[in-house]
C-alpha cells in the first residue's frame, strides 16, 4: 500500500504532452495471452464510416500502417447502415475468433459503434483488447470527440466544462474564443486569423503570449470591457490590444479600454494597436487620457518588448 501511495504522488507530479495528471486508473492486473486492436473511425471525407482491427494490438496503429500494413483489418460501412451484425462476425473472423469468442468479439464492435454514434465521436478505440482466461477483456481505450456537435450532447459538453479552467469557464459564458498559454503577454484581439497572426509575429520574435483571445467582429464595449477584466485577471506582464476596425469601431474599443483602467486596480501595462473604422476618434479619445495607440502593429510589438524589458 505504501508503495501504491508512493507511485501515486509520483505520477500526479508528472505532466503528459505537456498537461498535469488529474487523476489515475488502477486496475486488476491483467493474464494477458493477446492482444488486439479495435476501433471505430469516422472518414468524414468519404461520409463513411471504417470499422478498424488487428490482432498486433498495444502499439500504436500508425506504427502498425507502416511495418506490418497486412497485419490490419479494414471495413467501410455507410452511417444509414450503421455497423451489421454480418460485419461484425467477418471482421471477428478475421481476427481468428471462433465460438464464443466469436460472439463477445461481435458484441463488442457493435457496442463501439453504439458508443460512436451515441456521442458522434471521430474515433472510438480499444488498444489492446486483450484475451485472457476468462475471455476478452477491453485493458485500455480512447475517444475523440467531435467540438462541432458538443452543443447536442450533454455528456459531451461535462466532460469539456470539467476539464476547463476557471478563466476558460468565464471565457466560454462571455463566448470568447480563448485558449490559455504558457506566456508573459495578454492578447485580445477581433478576429480568428488576425489573433493567429500577431502569435505568430510573437513566436517569430522569441516573445511568450500568455493566451489566444478573440472578441469577434462588432465586439460591444460590454465585450471588450469583460475581455480585459479576463485579461487582467491572469496577471501578464503586459496587454496587447490589437483591433482591426471594420464592424468593430475603433472608438467603442477605446472607451473600453479607458473604462476598464479606471475600474481596475494594479492592471499590467496595456499596448494598444487601432487601426481602420473610427480610428481618429478612438486615438484621440486614448490620447486625452493620456494613452498611445499605434496604428501599425509592429511599432506596437516593439513597445511590448520596450515594457518587458523595464
């Protein structure tokens, strides 16, 4: 047991792909006599489904693809189809499961596709399914999951809030697109490409962003304001604006902004970058409060590294 406390604490001191260990599954130990792969994927460019198998189980199926591709077991079948109970029993066959091993074999693949169409996953693994004594035991297993139909499965959209942050659950009922990083600067930005660009101009320069956050086109003073508060509550080293006004007005952003440094005690420094509708008006307002704005947001960026090196 002390050993078991031991491990324990060890593995939740890890991180994984870059992610801390929240939790560990501990599980009998398993009188492994094979091993299998089996999946169910979705092949959305071909609108099919491919019901997936191998008896070299417990390695991962790409490295199967390349040094044994024989070794695999392939099927397509239409979503209107669903998984056939005959499909089910000659991919089984494939596999060399005969008697009652046949029929677990079978009810397993049709529980996968009852589980994949269940949440509408992209993937449903179990790697290795393993034959033991007693039979067919699933050691290990994976899902990945579709973002795109979260909104209609319920189950779905626990598991993603559980796994969120408290920033990202207040980014996600403002309905900010925001992804926390491991940086030094806050970004808000209007617009998926234009956010995705200034990161990269940052990664280019060896400069950390501390999130990705966009506020979308036509974003309200309410919208920039609560942007900012979010911003301001992960501490950076520095906020940069960057707005590209075209259904966003310069001027609204501005009055945000002013509003939100009047509000906020302690605020990191914040760069701003205004550039296109009512952008006069909105660096002139900046202006009487004693604030520069820039319209090119390179001089922007150099401002930035000017404050971290302060």
């Amino acid at each position: 047991m002390e050993e078991a406390i031991s491990l324990c604490k060890e593995f939740f001191s890890r991180k994984v792909a870059g992610f801390q260990v929240e939790a560990i599954l501990i599980e009998e130990l398993a009188q492994i006599e094979q091993e299998y792969y089996c999946s169910i994927a979705l092949d959305a460019s071909g609108r099919q489904f491919f019901i997936i198998a191998s008896t070299e189980g417990g390695i991962d199926i790409e490295e199967v693809s390349k040094t044994n591709p024989e070794a695999i077991i392939k099927e397509s079948f239409k979503l209107t189809e669903g998984l056939s109970q005959n499909l089910a029993k000659k991919v089984s066959k494939q596999l060399g499961f005969t008697g009652e091993l046949l029929d677990s074999a079978i009810r397993i693949f049709r529980k996968l596709w009852e589980i994949t169409k269940g949440v509408e996953a992209q993937l449903v693994e179990i790697n290795p399914l393993v034959l033991t004594p007693s039979g067919l035991v699933a050691i290990d297993g994976k899902m990945i999951l579709d973002d795109d139909t979260a909104f209609r499965q319920p189950v779905v959209q626990e598991l993603q809030n559980k796994k969120l942050s408290r920033l990202e659950k207040l980014a996600k009922e403002e309905g900010f697109s925001f992804v926390k990083l491991e940086g030094e600067i806050g970004i808000l930005a209007n617009g998926a490409g234009l956010t995705m660009a200034l990161l990269d101009v940052l990664s280019e320069l060896r400069l950390k962003p501390a999130n990705f956050l966009d506020v979308g086109g036509g974003a309200s003073k309410e919208r920039i304001y609560k942007a900012l508060e979010l911003l301001f509550k992960m501490n950076p080293k520095v906020v940069l604006v960057n707005i590209y006004g075209g259904i966003t007005r310069c001027d609204i952003v501005a009055e945000a902004i002013i509003q939100s440094l009047h509000d906020f005690k302690n605020t990191p420094p914040v760069i701003i970058r205004l550039t296109g509708t009512k952008d006069t008006e909105g660096i002139a307002l900046l202006k009487n409060e004693g604030l520069k704005a820039y319209e090119d947001v390179m001089n922007a960026v150099d401002r930035v590294k000017e404050v971290l090196k302060e």
